[in-house]
C-alpha cells in the first residue's frame, strides 16, 4: 500500500480549509464574521413623493413609517438590527418610481421597499420589486387594479381601494340623493379605476350616468368643467379626482356655492389634502380609512405620541395616510420578527390572510390580508364636513362605518393573478 | 350644449394667463433671462399677502387682534400693494444675484433661476410649512353670481378684470411713460441706452423688481382659485414660457393676444372634449411655431443674438 507523503505544502493547505471551514461552521455561535452579517442594519427603501402632486401626502406617509421604524428601533430593532431608512424622491411621477426602485434595490440593498400615494408610482415600483422578489408595501394608493389586475406576490396593499368606498357610498346615494350620476373623473389609473367600479354599482342599483368628465392631471382651472355639471344637471357627482387637482376643484366649488346640489360623492379624501381648509371646501361625502377622532381605544394615545413624535409639524393630528403609512410599516416588521428571517417568501406567507384585531388597528372591525390580491380588507368609513366643530382640527363628521366583508372588492379577486412563489426570485438582505 | 359660457370662460382664463405672463414676458424682453423663479415669486406673494391679511403675530396677541378687527377689504386692499412691494425687493435681490452671468451663455442665468426658484420653495416651506393654506378675500368678490343662466364665480370674474386692469396699466407705463421708452429702449438696444446716460446697472435691477412685482401680484389673484401650497408656483412657469413664445418674445400684444388664444383654446376644449384640455395649448403652440417660428407678433427675437 502506497501512502503519499504529507508535505509542507499540502498541511498549509489543509489548515487553510479548515480555518476558513471553521470561520463560517465552528460550533461558536458569534464569530466576527457571523456577526458582521446578522448585526448588519436592515435596510428599508422609503419610496414616497416629495414633490409633484401627492408631495404632502407623500411626506404624511413618510412620517407614518418612521414612527414606526423608530418604535421598533427603541426595542432593539428587528430579528436584533437595527433599522435604517433611506428616502428617494418618486415625484409622483411613474418613471421616478422605477428608477428609484432599482436603485434602491440593487445599489442601497434595502430589504424591503415601503410607500406610494399614486397608483401610476405604486405600479411602476412593484413591477421592479416583482422582479427582484423584494416585498413591497402599497400603503397609501387606492386603485383596485393595484390589488386587480396589477397584482404582485411581493406588493401588499394597505389602503381602501375606489371599488371598496363605492361599495360604500353608492346604494346609499342613490336612495338619498337621485338616479342621474355625472362622473368626474382624473385621468390616470386611479381615477379610471374607481370610475368604472362607481359605474358598475350605480348600473347595479337601478342609476344612470348622465355624463362623465375626465379631467387631467394637473388641471387648475375647473370653470368649463363646473360648467358642464350645470348644463347636465344631475342628481349627484361622483368624483374621483385627488391630489392638487382636489384642492383646486374643491376651492373652485365652493366659490360656486355648488358644494350642496348637486350631492357630491368624493371617492376618498387624504387627510393632508384638506387639512387647514375652511369647512366649505370640505362639501359631499367623502371616505376614509381612519380618523384621529374615532371613538374607539388607542386612538387617543396613539395621537398623543404622533404629537410627542412629530411637535413641530403644521399638521398637528394624525390622518388617514399617516395611519395607513404607521400601521403598514408595524405589521411589516412584526411579520419579520414572528417568521425569524427578513426571506421574501417566509415573510409573504406569513403576511397572506394575516389576521389583524380591530383594537389593534384602532377601527371598528378586524381587519385581514385577503391572500388573493394581497389587499388588507378593512373597515371604511363615510365622512362629511363637521359643521359647528368645537376644536378647529375636528373637521369630519364620521357618518358610517361599514365592515369589511360588505365592501369587499369582488372584482380584484378575479382580476389579481399573483404570479406564483416559483415564479418570484429569493430574496434575503 | 350652449356655447356662450364656455367662450366667456376662455376669455377670462385668457385674462388671467395674461396676468401671470406679464412678469415674465417683462423680464425675457429686457433682461434676455428667462426667470424660472418667475413661478417661487408668484408664490411668494401670495404668502406675504396671506402675512399681511392674516399675520401670526407670536407674542403681540393684542396688536394682532387688533388688526384682526380690520375690515378684511381693507387687509385685502394693503395686501395688494405690500406683498407685491415685498416680492420686487426679493426679485431685485436675484438681479444682483445674476449679474455676474450677464454677456455670459443664457444657460447661467437659467440655471441660476432655476436654483433660486428651489431656495424660494424650500424657504416657503419652512416658513409657512408645507400644508395647504386659505389666503382670505372680502365677501364683496367671493361667492357665486347667475349670468345667462350658468352660476359664475364673483371671483373669477373679479379677477379677469383686475387682469384686464394690470394689462392696461402695464401697456400705459411702457407707451405713455419716459420710464416705459427706457424699458422699451434697453430691450431693442441696452448699450444704447447707457450711452445715453442711464444708469444701466439701476435700471436692469427696477425692471426686474417690476417684473417680480406682477408675478407676486398675480399670485395674489390666482390663488383663490387655484390653492395656496407651497409649490403652486410650478403651474405658472410653463404656460408663462409658453405664452411668450407663441405672441412672440418681446412683443407686449403678442403676449396679451397669445394668453387669449391660449384660454380660448383651453376653455372650448374643456367643453367638448375635457381629456385634450392641457394639451391643447401645446397643440396650438406646434399650430403656430409651423407657419410663424418667431411666434405671432415675433420679430428678431433678442435670444437668438
């Protein structure tokens, strides 16, 4: 038998191997380079708009994660890192929000992305998230075909959509208000979206639509529109019309004094929107997912600490867009902590059909992540101006509240096709 | 579907592009700069108006309601001359900004335009924070008026006619003024002009304070219909820029003719076809830069030297 001699060489090699083996594999549980992987900061991309036409929606959403980010960073972080953030600026533009994704993505190596108030942004952003299996969270945007057709794996959709606030507005406005609805209607996803969800249900209950408006983005001058709406005369005006484009035709009705006939349904209204306003401008009904004076226990305290978080901000209570923002980012990392890895796959099946209490979310009914569209099925409320407020910051009167099984957006179910957990790469930062 | 209304519509939406060119077309024709800040000073005075109608006057509680109880006209009325003063100091503070990138290619001073109107935004902000603000008006101008069986808005209609006021009272101190035959004068020919005696340096610096000065006016005007946040002024910039260059740069009427056509084509397009409306304008300006690259009442334009 012939036995090779073990030479200078082949010990050093040998040796080599088995401390770099035991570098990574030893039995100690924290070797340096353990460590320098698992104390790594989590990295999280803040993909909200500070500029364009949701800019200060954009930076209510911001405040929303960061608060939350900030609660778990008090507590030792998550899965014991701590967390850090980065923002880029999506402009509320679609194209900003790619860029800015892949950015984030590939050179920050975020482990997950979180914001969008557009639709057209929060589109755009989770195609480039799909396609790299970093989850996403939809936290503000509200086109059903963001839990629809345009449906991903990795995005998780946190607001009400247009169809859930029609579902709650429509039947009641018919039998309150008249059959003829006009349609205004912005002229993007969005506001495609909730049309044609609004068009359906007035079909449905017995209405007709007299006309229907779009309106671009970016339109300040609503006269010949106003117009229109008098020449057709309907019994109520269902608009969807959001951001500056709001704000603008809001201030333009109120001059007209046309805020009370016709009755005008407002698909939602973003706190940061209004905010500030005289009451006239804030005319019809109009949804929200959450307000700050709900009756409800936490609300309270968890405007308090808003406050104590946020002193110097104009916006001295919270609304709907940093609730959704704050509520979003909590359970995100709560899904991370109780499935032990930051693995796209391991925490999206966790988050799928998650059960969320109504105490906890500070509403009326338990809420749950709907495992087919990816969208959090919750309860919507209708709101009005609350004339005679006795605080200044007091400005909606909350009219309904309805639980989330009755408003349900039955058509993103059958239009959402999530692509399946082969289909979307691994992901781990 | 009548057409009266939406003829009357695009002619005060005319009105009102005139108002918030003006500045502009001011500044283009005398100073060869195009002032992307034209929009941050249109912004501006709508703020230091909102200071002078409704001032937050941090431990002075008894002055402030004491001026509180002021007819709201009459703050309105001061607020119309102050803030448009406060806004011509600031636009003439820029003048001696851009000064060092006169006779240099135009790019510096559109650049430096550009940074200033980014300053002016940011400062706006930290100022008056980022929400949306309600500038106050006298109830004499608010509300809704029935003409022709359509409701008018009081305040539209005001403001087409303070527009129409401010282009007339604009025409009147460049042709019936010495001080008009200057400005008129330093854009055909600056080095002219300083030969004749004239403080050049004093003159570029009253122009631009001037022009500034209507953009902050028409900010005051248009933000009751348009909303008052701080980054109101990126919807003036373009339609400004858009306006000078379809009446021809340099040309008042030009301007005053352009702003017309561009409301005209605004207003009917929103009437029959509401999705093409913002487009339309660009579509007209294609229409006319096709037959007439100079624009409508274009002459050799100074920025093609």
């Amino acid at each position: 038998m012939s036995q090779k001699p073990i030479t200078r060489r082949s010990l050093l090699t040998s040796s080599g191997m088995l401390l770099a083996g035991a570098t990574f594999m030893g039995p100690w549980a924290h070797t340096r380079v353990y460590a320098a992987m698992s104390d790594k900061p989590l990295k999280i991309g803040l993909t909200s708009d500070a500029s364009g036409q949701y800019a200060n929606s954009g930076a209510s959403d911001r405040r929303g994660m960061l608060m939350a980010i900030d609660e778990f960073n008090q507590n030792g972080g998550v899965l014991g890192r701590k967390i850090e953030t980065i923002h880029i600026d999506t402009e509320t533009t679609p194209a900003t929000g790619s860029r800015v994704a892949e950015r984030l993505i590939t050179r920050e190596e975020c482990a997950f992305l979180i914001g969008a108030v557009s639709s057209g942004v929060a589109n755009a952003i989770s195609q480039v998230a799909q396609k790299h299996g970093t989850i996403y969270l939809n936290t503000n945007s509200s086109s059903p075909s963001e839990s629809g057709a345009d449906c991903h794996r990795v995005k998780f959709v946190w607001d009400g959509n247009g169809t859930n606030f029609a579902n709650a507005a429509v039947r009641n406005a018919i039998d309150s208000f008249g059959k003829n609805w006009m349609l205004v209607t912005n002229d993007y996803v969005w506001g495609h979206d909730t049309s044609a969800a609004t068009r359906k249900l007035v079909d449905s209950y017995g209405g007709a639509i007299v006309d229907e408006v779009l309106v671009p983005q970016g339109t300040r001058d609503f006269s010949s529109i106003l117009v229109k709406v008098q020449q057709a005369a309907p019994d109520v005006v269902a608009a969807a019309v959001g951001g500056d484009d709001q704000k603008a035709m809001r201030q333009q009705v109120a001059q007209l004094g046309m805020g009370e006939k016709p009755a005008w349904i407002n698909n939602q209204q973003d706190w940061p929107d209004v905010y500030g306003l005289p009451l006239d401008n804030l005319f019809g009904v109009f949804g929200t997912t959450w307000y700050w004076k709900l009756d409800l226990p936490g609300v309270a305290e968890f405007v308090k600490r808003y406050q104590a978080q946020y002193p110097d901000t104009a916006m001295r209570v919270p609304g709907n867009v940093f609730y959704n923002g704050y509520v979003a980012t909590r359970e995100l990392l709560r899904g991370v902590e109780e499935a032990g890895t930051t693995n796209n796959i391991a925490v999206i099946k966790l988050l799928e059909g998650r059960k969320m209490s109504a105490e906890d979310r500070m509403q009326h009914n338990d809420a749950w992540i709907d495992p087919v569209t990816h969208q959090v099925q919750q309860t919507i409320y209708l709101a009005t101006a609350n004339e005679g407020a006795a605080e200044p910051d007091d400005m909606f009167k909350i009219l309904s509240h309805t639980a989330p099984d009755t408003v349900a957006d039955t058509a993103a179910q059958d239009a959402c096709k999530l692509e399946s957990y082969e289909d979307t790469p691994t992901y781990e930062v | 579907m009548t057409l009266l209304p939406h003829i009357l519509n695009g002619l005060t939406l005319g009105l009102l592009f005139a108002l918030i060119a003006l500045g502009f077309m001011l500044i283009v024709s005398v100073m060869e700069v195009i002032n992307l800040a034209h929009g941050s000073l249109f912004a501006l005075g709508a703020y230091f108006a909102l200071w002078v109608i409704a001032p937050e006057l941090a431990g002075f509680a008894e002055v402030a309601e004491a001026y509180a109880g002021l007819p709201i006209a009459l703050r309105y009325g001061l607020a119309l001359v102050i803030a448009p003063l406060g806004v011509a100091a600031v636009g003439m503070g820029l003048e001696v900004c851009l000064r060092r990138t006169y006779g240099k290619a135009p790019l510096y001073g559109l650049l430096l335009t550009f940074g200033a109107a980014l300053v002016l935004e940011e400062l706006i902000r930290t100022v008056w924070g980022p929400t949306e603000q309600h500038l106050p008006l006298p109830d004499a101008i608010n509300g809704a008026t029935l003409f022709v069986g359509i409701i008018y808005s009081k305040y539209k209609l005001y403001a087409a006619g303070f527009a129409l006021v401010a282009v007339f009272c604009v025409w009147l101190f460049l042709e019936k003024t010495p001080y008009g035959a200057i400005v008129k004068a330093g854009a055909h020919d600056s080095e002219m002009v300083r030969a004749l005696g004239i403080d050049l340096g004093r003159f570029r610096m009253l122009v631009f304070g001037l022009g500034a000065a209507l953009a902050g006016l028409a900010g005051i005007v248009m933000v009751p219909i348009w909303g008052l946040r701080p980054h109101v002024g990126i919807d003036v910039v373009i339609p400004a820029f858009l306006i000078i260059v379809l009446g021809g740069v340099g040309s008042f009427w030009g301007a005053v003719v352009a702003s017309i056509l561009v409301g005209l084509a605004v207003g009917l397009t929103g009437a029959y076809a509401t999705e093409w409306s913002l487009i339309s304008m660009y579509l007209l300006l294609i229409l006319v830069l096709t037959f007439r690259a100079r624009g409508l009442f274009g002459r050799k334009s100074i920025l093609e030297n």
